[in-house]
C-alpha cells in the first residue's frame, strides 16, 4: 500500500513538472513566432541553434526572420520568462509564510517600495561605484525590503497578533501611498520622467539582451535562497509555533525569504516596471492544480509564472496591434478578478 501511494505521488509530481515544462515552450515558441511578421515554429530551434553553435543557416531560412529572432524576439519572451518567474515565486514564498493566498509582492506594497528606488535612481541617476548596471536593480531591491519591514512592523503597531489581513491591507496601503509619491514626483519633473510612466505600467518593450544580463544573477540567488527554504517554508505555513517544536530557526528563515522575496521583486521591477498579480494568480492556481507543498510548488510556480507572462506580453503587443499595451492592464484583468474570488471564498469559508 505504502509504495502504490508512493508511486503515485511520483507519478503526480512527474505528470506536473511535465506539463509545467511544455506549457512554458509552447508559450515561448508562440511568444517567438507571433507579431507583425510571422516566423515559422520549426525555423525558431534552427535560428537559435545555429546562433548557439555558429554553424551556417538554412538557406531556406530568411535571414530577416533570423534577425527578428535573435534581435527582438527572443530576448523579450526570455526577460518575460524572468520576471514572470521571478514574481511568482516570491508570491508563492510570501503566502507561505504569510499563511495566505491573498499575500503577493503587488499587495504587500513590496513591488511600489522597488519602484520607488527605481525611480529615485533614474530621477537622480545614481549610480553605485563598481556596481554600474546593477545600480538600479541593487536600490530597487533595498528599497523592496525597506517597504516590507516597515509594512510588517506597521502592522504590528495596529495589531499585536499580526492577522494576515491587516499585514495585507497595510500592504495595499503603503502601495498607494508610494505611487501617490511617484505620481508626485512625474508631475513635478519634465519630459524625462514622463516617459518612464509606460515603464512603470509594466512593459519588457525593447529591453534586449542587457536587461537579462540584469536580471538574471538576483533571479538566480533570490530562487537559490526560496527553494532551500521549501521544507521551511512548509512547516511555517502551519503556523510559527508549530515550526519551532520541530526545530526551525523562524526568524532567521523568515528573514532569509522576506530578503530573498525583496531580491526578486527588486530586480523584475528594475527591468520591467510595475506588473501587478502575477505572484497572486500564479501560486495560487498552481497549489490547486498539484498541491501546496513549496518543495513543488516554487519551482512549478517558477515555470508557471514564465510562461504565463510571456503570454500576457504576446497578448499585450498584439490585441490592439500595431498600439500596445502594457503588460501590467493585462495581468490586473485576469489578476483582479481572481483576487476578488479568492477574498470571497476566505469570507464565505469563514462564515460557514
């Protein structure tokens, strides 16, 4: 009986990362194929291929396809693919130690305090010694976790027990405060502030290969740190208490992932601006689908997450094509509604 129960739960595990892995290519070889210029499936893993390992190119091939592939293309489905997966895994380790499916970068404030330091950064156009590129990402990231601490200890101020909503709504607080102060701030510069505004609706327009070059060594520290922490992570969401009987060290682990959540929100909204709901949806549409244990659920959550962004970009530059928008109205209308139910349902359970 015990090894049947085993090879099921391999069997599932198997079957999700499967279907997690082809969800994730077919989204970017649609993210790849489709726009104003069409390029053919079984051209893309030859374009890219032959840029990989420098042999000679199909004469078939056009080499105008080539160069929209390897040039445009590409490395936008792949920034995507980042900060996709990058929010969805901070939103999954934030519900987990928040204990609650409503918690994500967005509504914890966390996303406004990174792009406060963005902005501050552009507007002032710091720029630390040594640090060059990674100016921006550092002081979006120092400003992510600055915003969750203060949230969280505002909410300990309000209330002694630290209910998960009141750490939510004075998440959502703060949100709109920081965006009244980036508001402030547009309003009272001139035409170079203003143009970052389509920036920080959410967009990885015309970012190339210098903005993966950003993004990538914080996507893969702050993703290290979660998912050593999924056994943690499973036993916290249980409760804090729980947790210590059977020997977690909680407020070291606790800060490890609200640091490691700032790393990743910080680093996607430096490259990407504001996208808001992707680490609510993602997370909690994977724990329904394969369950709630964060030894699977963050790394699903990172595959998930990257592709369902990499859709959300397709469907954003070619809905109202040639205009297009930004990423962040399509993640709030698939978001928003989704976080409406999920606050109904708590209501109701609790009511019940």
């Amino acid at each position: 009986m015990q090894k049947l129960f085993i090879r099921n739960f391999l069997t599932n595990k198997i079957i999700a990362y499967v279907t997690a892995i082809v969800f994730l290519i077919i989204a970017m070889l649609l993210g790849i194929s489709i726009g104003t210029v069409s390029v053919p499936f079984l051209d893309i893993p030859q374009i890219i291929g032959a840029e990989i390992f420098r042999f000679v190119l199909n004469e078939n091939i056009d080499p105008m396809h080539a160069n929209i592939v390897m040039n445009i293309r590409l490395p936008r489905v792949i920034l995507a693919g980042l900060v996709g997966a990058s929010l969805a895994i901070a939103g999954a380790a934030f519900q987990g130690l928040l204990r609650n499916p409503l918690a994500d970068p967005y509504t914890l404030g966390v996303s406004s305090g990174a792009s406060v330091g963005a902005v501050i950064t552009l507007f002032f156009g710091f720029t630390i010694p040594f640090a060059g590129i990674f100016t921006l990402p550092l002081l979006s990231i120092l400003f992510a976790f600055l915003t969750i601490i203060i949230v969280l200890i505002f909410a300990r101020k309000i209330d002694r027990s630290m209910k998960v909503e009141t750490i939510i709504l004075t998440g959502i607080i703060f949100s709109s405060f920081l965006g009244a102060i980036i508001s402030l701030m547009i309003a009272l510069t001139g035409e170079e502030l203003r143009q970052i505004i389509g920036w920080l609706m959410g967009s990885v327009s015309m970012r190339g290969w210098e903005y993966i070059k950003i993004i990538t060594p914080f996507f893969i520290i702050g993703s290290i740190i979660l998912l050593i922490n999924g056994r943690e992570l499973n036993a916290m969401s249980f409760g804090e208490e729980r947790a210590q009987h059977i020997g977690v060290n909680v407020q070291k682990r606790k800060m490890l992932i609200l640091i490691a959540g700032s790393i990743l929100t910080g680093a996607a909204v430096a490259v990407s601006g504001t996208i808001g709901f992707v680490g609510l949806v993602i997370p909690h549409l994977t724990r329904l689908l394969w369950g709630p244990d964060h030894r699977h659920l963050l790394p699903l959550s990172i595959l998930t997450g990257s592709g369902f962004l990499i859709l959300a970009d397709l469907v954003a530059r070619t809905i109202i094509s040639p205009t297009e928008l930004p990423i962040g109205v399509i993640t709030a209308m698939i978001g928003a509604p989704v976080f409406a139910i999920i606050l109904m349902k708590r209501r109701l359970e609790r009511s019940g």
